[in-house]
C-alpha cells in the first residue's frame, strides 16, 4: 500500500511538472518567480523586511519597499507580464513596468498597474494603468486570487485582469514627463517592479511569468 502511495505520488509530481513545462514551451512564457526564493530579485534599500516568502508566494505587508527583478541584462522592451495576485480587504499595491531599480522612493520611471480592490484612501483600482487611464470600478474580491497581465507592444499599453481588458492605451509619443518628475510614461526602463505599499495592506504575489515580444 505505502508503495503504490509513494509511485502515485512520483507520478503526479512528474506529469505536472511536464504539465508545466509544455505550457511554458507552448505559450513562450519563462517564469521569473520560483516560489523558493527571491534570486533574480532585489529589494530596494528601504524596508527591506516588508517583504516574505509564504507559501510559494511573495507577500508584502509594511513600510513602502519595492521588489525589482534583476535577473536579466536585456532590458524588457515589448512583452507580456502575468502576474497573480491576491488583496486583503482595504490593500493597496502594484506592478510596475518598464521601470529601474532605485533604492528609495516610488519608483520614477515607467508605470504602474495598480492593485488595489477595496482600498479606501485611492479610487484607482485594480487595472488601472496608474494616473493614466484610471479604472473605478472594482472587478476582483477580495481575497481571491486573479491574474493581472500587462501588455507592452511599441506605444501600445494593455491590461487585463484575468480575460477582462480593462486598459487598452496607446501612449503619444512626445508625452512629457510630470510636472513632479515622475515620469509617467514608457520611456528607457526595461524591468519589472512590485509593491508593498503600506503597513495596513497585504498583497500576496506569485506565478509571475513573462514573454518577450518582437521589438
């Protein structure tokens, strides 16, 4: 009895894990996220502690602290994000693209797709490409994990919480930086940021996987 256990259970490990694999080969996605730990990350110097591995998930709760992938030379130009999330109840955080490392502060460059379901203090909700195109209404529960995928293809911005699309922009290309120099636009960033934003919200990240598209 205990043999078969142990065949069925080196069984079910090994056809999901070929399960997996023939997705990603499928789909061209490579995950940057291993669930185990944080190699190809950096967190930026300030509050480093807000940031956890539970559970095969990076979670983020306290102080402002952004965790930046560092894991490839060649910056991301054109690509698709996907990242699944999960928010606790009044929760606020984020996925920034075509952004750069920095050790303190809100990160300066590229944008944001903002994560927040029932945040009270921000009507800016889950989707919404951060200051640019705002999405009100709220489409995920709290709780509840869903997919938020960012789409960058030239000028071309599109959001999607899991196959919903609820940003589809086309940045100008003379936008000018914001008068508070935050640059709000695509500019030179190539990489990947995510957010803890404060000691009351919780964010729990995970699976995050992406393709290249064609420059």
């Amino acid at each position: 009895m205990m043999k078969r256990g142990m065949l069925a259970c080196v069984a079910a490990i090994v056809l999901g894990w070929a399960a997996g694999a023939q997705a990603e080969d499928e789909e061209g996605f490579r995950v940057i996220f291993d669930g185990k730990s944080l190699d190809g990350w950096k967190s930026s110097t300030e509050n480093p502690n807000s940031w956890k591995l539970v559970d095969g998930t990076l979670v983020a709760n306290g102080e402002r602290s952004h965790m930046f992938f560092v894991g490839y030379d060649k910056p991301f130009k054109n690509f698709i994000l996907k990242v699944d999330c999960k928010a606790t109840n009044n929760s606020n955080g984020g996925i920034y693209i075509r952004t750069k490392y920095q050790e303190t502060g809100w990160p300066k460059f590229g944008h944001e797709c903002q994560v927040n379901n029932s945040y009270i203090k921000d009507p800016k909700k889950s989707g919404s490409l951060y200051g640019i195109v705002d999405v009100t209404e709220q489409h995920i529960a709290d709780d509840t994990w869903w997919t938020e995928t960012c789409i960058v293809e030239g000028r071309h911005i599109t959001i999607k919480l899991n196959d919903k699309v609820v940003v589809d922009y086309e940045e100008p290309a003379d936008k000018a930086a914001f008068s508070n120099d935050f640059e709000r636009r695509l500019g030179e960033g190539g990489t990947f940021a995510l957010q803890a934003h404060d000691p009351h919200s919780t964010i729990a990240y995970k699976n995050i996987r992406v393709k290249r598209l064609p420059d």
